[in-house]
C-alpha cells in the first residue's frame, strides 16, 4: 500500500521546473493575460501568466518572455481569472450514483480534488469494502484522496463488521489517505469497546501524520473542549454562526456544509463581516445527490451560494483551495497557483462570475468551450457487493396499536425524539406507522416499532440507503405494504422502494451493495424525483423524504433512534422495547 518516494525522479523533476522558470527549456504550456489569483494573499492580479511543465506550473508572474517550441501549447485567458482548481475536503461521493457518473458530471464544475470517506461499502463488509473503493479511486481525471470510516454505530453489536485497529495500519501509510473519517463525538466518549476502539484509531491516525476528522453536532461546550483534546482538527457540523466561532478559537477547521444533506452557508455567512482571521474556514458539500448534482452542480454551487450570500470572492476562493490543502498538508502539491505545485487551474471570466469556461488537471485541460475530454476510468466491483440484501428467513412482528407504546417521533426531517403513545387518545394515535429494521446481512433479525410525524397515510416506503448500520428501514401504514416493500428490496438488490399493498408504485434499484446505482445519473436522478414526489403524493411532509428513513438508524443525529435490536435512546445507547 505505502508508496516509495523516488527521491532521483523528484529532483530531475523540480530541476526541470527550475529551467523553464529561468528560461533555459521551454514550457509545455503556457497561459497568458490572465488575472491570477493569488490563494495566499487574496490578491486578484491582471497581466499575468503561467508556464507549465511536467503537470506542474513552473513560473507563476507577471507576463514575460516565456521559452517556447512548436509543442508548448498557448493559451490566451484574454483578461479572465485563474484560480486553483476546488478542492472538496468532506464528501461521500456514492451518494446513490456510481463512480463513473459521478465523475463525469463533476469535472464540468471545475472541481479537481475531493477527499472522500469510505463508509458505503465498509458498513456491511468491513475491510472487505474498503479495499475495492481505494482501489477505484486511483487512476481517475479528478484527484482523489480518502479517509477510513471509523464504523461508528449505535451498538457494540453494530460495529461487528468494524476491522481491528491494526487493519487500518496499510491504509493510513498510503500517501492518498488523509486519515480517518468523521468519529462521532458521543461515540468517542462511550464506556467500553465502542468509546475505546475510536480513541485509539484517532491517535493512530494522529500519531502517524494524519488527520483524525471532527463530527461534533450537539456536543456541550466541555465536551467540545475534551474532543478536541483528542487531537481533531476540523468540523462540518457546526449550523449556526456561533458555532462556527466556538470551534475556529479551537483551532479547528470549520467546513461549511452546503450540499443536499444540510445547508449551513446562510447562517454562517453574516460572520464574514467580522474582522476575523478565515484562512480555517473551508466549504464542503458532505455529499450531492443525483438529483441536486444536475440541477445545481457540485462544489461550484456551493461556491456560488458563497458568493451570493455576499462573501468576498477572495475568502471564496480560499475556502475551497488553500484553505482545505493546508488542512490536509497538501498545500505543498495543490491550492495554489504557484511554483512547483500542480497545475490545476480553473478559468473562469471574472471573480464575481464563476462559470469555468477551461479547467486543467496536472497542465492538461480535460475541460474547454463546455465540452469534457476526459473520461473516467472504468471500474469493475467484486460480484460479492452484488449480494448484501439477504433477508430470507426473517419474522417480521406486527405490534398492536393499543394502550401506550413508545415511538419515534420527528421533530424535523432528521432529528427524532422519543414518544410514548397512548392509541386511546386520537391525537396521539394520529400519524402513527409502523417502523421495521432488518438485518438485511442475514440472521432474519427484526423489530418493528412505531414512527409519528412522517405524514405518509397510505403505503410503505424501505431503504437499504440506512446510515451507519447494517439494517433495511422500512415505515407504513400496514404491514401488507411493508412486506411487499420488503420482498422488491430483495428482488432488485437494494435501493428504495414505495408500494401500496401488493402494487409497487416507485423504487430506486441500488444493485451495488444495496447503496449504488448502475443507472445513468439522469435517469437515476428521475428514479428518486419520482420516489420522493410519489410518497409527498401520499401524505409525506418532508423534503427528501427518502433521507429521512435514512437517518433514523445512525448515531450522527439525536435523540431516539432505530435498529433490529430495539429503540435505541442517543444520550445512554439504552436498547428500549415497545412498552414503556
């Protein structure tokens, strides 16, 4: 896994780049006229060019006599600016498209760098779904790096599938890890194997030169200040402006969230008119779903949105290069367009108008006149993630509505609370479902308990997208729904599915370990626009109501959650039954 650094081919290398600056060889490419913007001093400055060799920029000034042959390529940015290309620092990127087609719809938006984490693949099969991930990643247009997900999950018995410590060891010397993906505050502090296990990963990752990535949603203010003691040092959960301050006087690197999970951009963004130091202030999308990625783009609709919001451009730009490289200790390779750093550049017409017309990777455009020249790498996954929906065998209990019964109930589209329902009383019994999670890895594990406040009046709606567990969620009005929903899940291999009694009236297959699509991104886009537009048809009052079956089953989000063990209850992981 560890690469060898070839110290001889570096030198020959930074030589090369020395004699083009000094005008000894002749630039591969050159551009010129542009105005560059200088990532380190927030400077925007006209007449200036670059000359690029061997994929990185060799000279990065004012415009000057530049060697050239009949191979340097010439690119004239006829007055437009040139930024580093993005770099998104937190994502999940199989964000129900595949690789390939996330890619493809990506590149357009000038994105050239993601860090991504592993879970999707990890959370049923351990370090058996890392490896085919890092594996696709490599080789691809768009740079790719990666952290390991640290399978927090709400129970010990959850977190079987989490490798030992030591099995992380290859990938965290690998030069294309980052370190370990977000550890959930609460989970870091529990007693025992679950509290235990994060630690020591943090401080491995920490220990050997990696980043250990922050999740802090909720955390009190002295628990922030023991967390942070672990040694983690960034942030994606912060929502308001507050929040933000409180974590940047940690020394953390506070990552705007702007994507389809949450968008914090609009409460955070009034704290750009304080006099502040932002160079810790990054965006990230944490995630895009089809639907969002076509309509609005990537990370360049986050930026945008920045833009909007009234953000100066420069600290703009910033959160999404330099900012985010020095985080990650990449600063020596990308987020600037200076000497010796890769020549990723996005040509856009002005500061306020972000609209890539040319985008170059490593000094060659991939990206020009609206057209994309690249392709990505084709990637073929092991049959065995074609086969993580296992469910036969499996008794599915059909709880009575009657006397009192605890239930999840929602407060919005993610967070629960717990609710103890009396069925004697009207109004409690109002928007009651019923709620089953399953072990879709095998067992034939199950508990069905009840969920208020999701709206749906007739029908069932299942996912095998659940977050950080191995189980199928599924929620309905009745449990023929819920079995019909259940057995197309198994049919089609994962996704999601709606029907009303024995009829399925939309699904979203998800093949590739019951997460992915192998669909078009257009067509997998209008898959869950339909699925989501049906169940708001039937009653549903949430945007997204998918992603709100999603997240009933992850330790990330407060207060009542579930699994095929029970309710579980966030502030002591008690395992709760139906009865109060």
């Amino acid at each position: 896994m560890k690469n060898r650094i070839n110290f001889e081919e570096d030198t020959a290398r930074s030589r090369r780049l020395a004699d083009v600056a000094r005008q000894k060889e002749p630039a591969e490419t050159l551009i010129q006229n542009g105005t560059l913007f200088n990532a380190f001093t927030g400077e925007f400055l006209p007449g200036q060019s670059l000359w690029i060799a061997g994929g990185r920029i060799a000279y990065a000034g004012p415009d000057s006599d530049c060697v050239r042959d009949d191979r340097t390529e010439v690119i004239d940015a006829e007055g437009m600016t040139l930024l580093p290309g993005l770099i998104d620092g937190h994502t999940h990127i199989l964000m129900r498209s595949g690789l390939e087609e996330f890619i493809r719809h990506v590149l357009p938006g000038g994105t050239t760098t993601i860090i991504t984490e592993l879970i999707e693949f990890a959370s049923f099969f351990g370090i058996l779904g890392i490896e085919p991930l890092v594996r696709a990643l490599k080789d691809q247009p768009i740079r790719f790096y990666y952290t390991l997900p640290p399978l927090c999950t709400l129970t010990p018995a959850l977190e079987r599938t989490a490798p030992d410590n030591a099995a992380y060891l290859p990938y965290l010397e690998d030069p294309e890890c980052m370190g370990v993906g977000e550890i959930y505050w609460s989970n870091l502090f529990l007693e025992g194997t679950q509290g235990s296990r994060v630690q020591e990963l943090a401080r491995m990752a920490i220990l050997l030169g990696k980043r250990a990535e922050g999740h802090t949603a909720g955390a009190p203010a002295k628990s922030l200040q023991a967390y942070t003691g672990f040694g983690f040092s960034s942030d994606h959960e912060p929502i308001t402006a507050a929040e933000a301050m409180d974590r940047l006087r940690l020394g953390c690197w506070v990552m705007v969230r702007q994507g389809s999970i949450r968008k914090e951009l609009p409460e955070i963004a009034p704290l750009f008119r304080e006099n502040l130091d932002f160079r810790r202030m990054a965006l990230c999308t944490d995630s895009v779903d089809p639907q969002e990625l076509l309509e609005q783009g990537y990370l360049e609709g986050s930026l945008r949105s920045a833009l909007k919001l009234g953000i100066p451009p420069a600290q703009a730009y910033q959160m999404v290069t330099i900012n985010v490289a020095e985080h990650f200790r990449l600063d020596h390779q990308l987020g600037s367009l200076s000497p010796g750093k890769a020549a990723d550049v996005v040509v856009i017409p002005s500061p306020a108008e972000y609209e890539p017309r040319r985008i170059l990777i490593a000094g060659k455009t991939v990206f020009s006149e609206g057209k994309t020249l690249v392709e990505p790498r084709h990637v073929e996954f092991p049959e065995a993630l074609f086969s993580s929906v296992r469910i036969a065998g499996y008794q599915l209990e059909e709880p009575r509505k009657a006397g009192r019964c605890r239930a999840m109930e929602l407060v919005n589209r993610l967070v629960t609370r717990e609710k103890i329902i009396d069925f004697d009383n009207p109004e409690d019994a109002a928007d009651v479902l019923y709620a089953a999670a399953l072990n879709r890895t095998g067992g034939g594990k199950s508990f069905t308990g009840f969920l208020k406040g999701f709206g749906l009046k007739m029908g069932a709606c299942g996912t095998t997208t659940s977050w950080d567990t191995v189980d199928m969620l599924c929620a309905g009005a009745d449990m023929a729904s819920i079995r019909t929903v259940i057995e197309r899940l198994r049919e089609i291999g994962g996704g999601a599915v709606f029907a009303i009694g024995e009829t399925v009236v939309a699904e979203c297959p998800l093949p590739l370990c019951g997460v992915v699509s192998l669909a078009p991104l257009k067509t997998l886009a209008a898959q869950m626009r339909n699925l989501d537009e049906a169940l708001q048809n039937a009653g549903a009052r949430w945007e997204k109501p998918v992603l709100t079956l999603d997240t009933l089953t992850t330790a990330s989000i407060p207060h009542l959650r579930i699994t095929h063990e029970g309710y579980v209850r966030m502030r002591d992981r008690k395992i709760l039954p139906l009865s109060e």
